[in-house]
C-alpha cells in the first residue's frame, strides 16, 4: 500500500508554494456546492443558459470568446443572465465579463 498523507497538511505545503492554488481550490468548493444543491431541472436550465450564451459570444466576438467557457460553466443562472443582457450592447470580451456585479 501506498503512504497515507494526511490532506490538510498537503495542501497547506502546497499554497505555500503555489498561492493562487488556494484561490482555484475556493472557486471548485464553490462550483461543486452549487451543484449539488441544483436540482436536476435547475442544472439543466442553466447548462442551457450556458451553451446558449456561449453561442452568442462566438457569434459575436468569434473564437477569442472561447476563453471565457470556463467562467460560463462556473457562473450562477443570474450571474449568467446579467452577463446574457450586456452581449447586446458589449463591444469587448471584457465589458461583458466586469465584475461590478456580486453575482
């Protein structure tokens, strides 16, 4: 059998080194939460949300919005729809993606 390691001690060594892990480690906490608290409906209705918006960016930004999947995929349903409703008067990838919002 392999060593048994104890977690917590391990990811304290590792934001030591790497600072920004804590941060990613937050953010998929929170994505994974969120999830399981959707009901099936709910997800459903917001991967729809997502894909969608998604379309709409590479219509109008192309290629370049694909950077952006990742913050779809992690958004909430209403972060998504105030991000849906910037796309029409949006003229950069960054104007739709502002944090001015708590969302």
């Amino acid at each position: 059998m392999g060593r048994k390691y104890q977690y917590s001690a391990v990811l304290e060594a590792l934001i030591k080194v790497e600072p920004e892990v804590e941060d990613m480690l937050e953010r998929v906490y929170e994505q994974v939460q969120r999830e399981r608290a959707e009901s099936p409906v709910e997800r459903a209705f917001r991967l729809g949300q997502v894909s969608l918006l998604a379309r709409q960016l590479r219509f109008k930004f192309g290629p370049a919005a694909m950077v952006e999947q990742a913050a779809l995929e992690r958004a909430s349903s209403s972060q998504l729809q105030i991000w849906a409703e910037r796309v029409f008067g949006a003229e950069t990838l960054s104007a739709i993606f502002h944090d001015d919002d708590p969302g």
